[in-house]
C-alpha cells in the first residue's frame, strides 16, 4: 500500500483531491497490477504504464471514480506475468536483459529491500544499485521508464514501484551503455555551457549527419550507438554545467521548442519522455545521501537526453517562437477563467493516453520548483496548452514517432 508519509514531502507538490480515500483506491489498484500484470504489455517489451497513469492521475487530484476508469481501462491491455524459475536457474548477474526473468527479479529484490542492509528503506536501496552496481545506466535505458518507475517510487514512497521499478531495469533490453561508458564524472569543463547552448551546438556538428537517417529501421537510439556515436555524444554531455533548473528546463523544450512555424503543432514521442522524467530530477537528488552521486545521475541523465535528441534528428528548437509568437488555440486558451491550469488538468485526465496527464504534471512541477528569474523565466502554462493543442482531439491526434527533426517528417505536415 501507499504510504501517506509523502504528504508531508516538501519536494512533493500534490493537487488538491489527494485524500485518504484516492490514497486507498490507488493503492489497492497497484497491488493488483504488481500480483497479476507482467512489467511488458506484449512481447516487444513495451511497458506497462499502469502504474505511472494511476499516480500521475493521482498526484493531480483525480477522483475515485477515474482511477477506477483508468484501471479498469488499463488493465484490458496487459499479459499476466510468467512463473518463477527454478531458483537455480536464475542469477541477478547473469540474467539482465531476460524479460522471462522479471518475475524472479521481483522476489530478489522484494527480500533485498527487508534485509538487515536495507531494512524496508527504499532510497538506500536504489542509491547502492544505481551506483554500485551500475543500475543507473539500466534504468537509463528503455526510453527512461525504469527511471520514471523508481522516481515515482521516491516520490510517494512505495516499496512496490522500488522493486518493480529495479526489477524493470534489470530486464530492460535497449541499453545507453554505448554513451555512458565514455562519461568522466569527475570532469569539470574550462567554460561550462548551459543545456541549451549544447544541443544548439549539435545540431550543428556534421559529424552527426552519417549516423543516422529518417529512413533507418528500428530502434534509432540502438543504431545510433551501433554506428558509434557513444563517444561524440558523451563529448558534447562533459561540457555541461550541471545543475537541475537548467537540466529541467532543457528536458522541457527539447520536447515544445521543436515546433514550427506555420504547421500544425506536433510533439515527439521520445523527446517527450525526457520532459516526463524530467519530473523527477530533484526527488533523486534529495533522496542521494552521497553529492558525488547526485553530480553523477544528473550528468548521467543529460547525457542519455543528448543521445536521445540526436535520435529524433537534432530538431532545431524555436523557442523564441514558441514563448512569445506561437498562437494557442482558442479551445485551450480558457480566457475566461482566472486560473487556465484547473480546466486544463481536468481535461488532461479525460485522454486514454497517460503521457498526456504525465507531460502536464511533469509542466506543473517545473512551474513549481524553477528558480528562474527574469529573462529565463518560462510559461509553462504556454507551454501545457501546446501539449494540449498537439494530443486533443485524442481521435485525430497523436506523439511523433518517425522523428521529429527530419525534413522527411515535416514535409508531410500540414500547413497552416
């Protein structure tokens, strides 16, 4: 079950409509999922985000009743997790990457966490995996999903999101190995740059152009690092700064700024995934006792976010454009409310999607917690009404999946 201890979390930052009540139904949702669901949904590993729509639901004040539509919804998609191996056929070392094996990692790590080592605390367990047995890089892979489940875990304090997020990891078959072994965390650059101005530099470097193309088949993250790509990315990750605001701000327009001018408004589905964890940078930091660790998931993390924007093509990103020239729609403008986020997020909890609710939350956090001032302050509220305008109506919108810094994907969009 949920703890309640996270509502007095100040890193936390819940809606109002999180009472007692939702608390329980949530959590007798979870535990079903957890005893019956396997962490794939079918056989080409996609993961089941049961879990991440009933929190995210959860965290802005959903009711009873649709945690109960999202569940029952869910629930309809999922295959059941598979039987135990035999004991002696399974070894935690030696069976990374098996999805056959997710149910044996979930009782391994179930008795990790109530040994005498961890005894039932959830941040030391996942501080020593992700650094002494190099489960950060693990939970990096897989579109950042392993990451997402731990940082919910952390967020409200739920031993069973820490076991299945670890759990998830170890089985997790598309790896960022190929950038993060080249990372030096001790590294401190002569003239550190923001996150912006490095991905501004990417899209410029012509030593990207041959290793990826629109038409390439696959996973593209997977050919990139095939085609040896590792090593320029990781160049470009060591001369960032490092620091949260600005890693988060950059997860979020990598994400909004690669709009265009004159098209329909489109989002893409992976970059989108950098905003939704991006969620979780500062409960992962407040939870890490040791800074050096702190340093390392956060470089770590921007890394894995470079290799995925070279991924999707170098979008060239219009900020300028998208804070103070892009027109939202009047549909979600809501002009004549006195506070646009309350429609907005009642909205957002009606898509069947659940990276919809996922991106505003993750929207609401950074309007929160952004220490920004002046120029650098952003609208997130622009910002979630974008996200909006790209994925309502449901039936005729949809993410970008063939990568959404392509010329061959924008000559195919509409123009306005």
């Amino acid at each position: 079950m949920l703890s309640k201890l996270f509502l007095r979390n100040p890193q936390i930052y819940l809606l109002p409509g999180v009472t007692p009540k939702t608390i329980e139904t949530c959590s007798c949702f979870l535990q079903d999922n957890h005893e019956k669901y396997h962490i794939f949904f079918n056989e080409d590993g996609f993961h089941n985000h049961t879990t991440h729509h009933l929190l995210a639901a959860l965290g802005l004040g959903a009711s009873c009743e649709t945690l109960e539509r999202i569940y029952e919804q869910k629930k309809k998609i999922q295959q059941p997790i598979p039987p135990l191996h035999d004991r002696k056929d399974f070894d935690a070392k030696k069976c990374l990457g098996d999805e056959t094996y997710y149910p044996d990692y979930v009782k391994f790590f179930t008795e990790k966490l109530e040994n005498d080592k961890y005894q039932g605390n959830i941040q030391a367990l996942i501080e020593d995996y992700f650094f002494n047995d190099d489960y950060l890089t693990l939970a990096l892979g897989g579109a950042y999903h392993s990451l997402i489940h731990l940082g919910y875990a952390l967020e409200f304090e739920s031993k069973l999101m820490a076991i299945e997020g670890l759990a998830m990891a170890a089985v997790d078959s598309v790896g960022v190995q190929g950038v993060l072994k080249h990372m030096d965390y001790g590294h401190t650059p002569a003239n550190p740059k923001t996150a912006l101005e490095i991905v501004e530099l990417i899209t410029k470097d012509q030593r990207f152009d041959d290793k990826l193309s629109y038409n390439d088949k696959g996973v593209k993250l997977s050919k990139l690092l095939e085609r040896n790509a590792g090593p320029l990315v990781a160049e470009y990750a060591q001369m960032w700064k490092c620091d949260v605001d600005d890693l988060r701000r950059a997860d979020i327009l990598v994400t909004a700024a690669a709009i265009r001018e004159k098209k329909e408004v489109h989002l893409d589905f992976f970059l989108m995934h950098a905003t939704t964890s991006s969620l979780f940078l500062n409960i992962f930091v407040h939870a890490f006792q040791n800074p050096e660790n702190q340093t390392k998931f956060l470089k770590a993390k921007f890394a894995v976010d470079l290799l995925q924007f070279v991924a999707r093509g170098r979008p060239k990103l219009n900020v300028n454009y998208l804070l103070n020239e892009h027109q939202i729609s009047k549909e979600h403008q809501y002009a004549d409310v006195s506070n646009p986020w309350l429609p907005l997020i009642n909205k957002c909890l009606t898509h069947h999607d659940e990276h919809v609710p996922k991106t505003i939350r993750a929207l609401v956090y950074a309007e929160k917690f952004d220490q920004a001032q002046g120029k650098d302050q952003i609208s997130y509220l622009k910002i979630a009404q974008v996200v909006m305008d790209a994925l309502f109506p449901e039936k005729d919108k949809d993410w970008v999946h063939e990568g959404i810094g392509w010329e061959e994907f924008w000559s195919k969009v509409k123009d306005l």
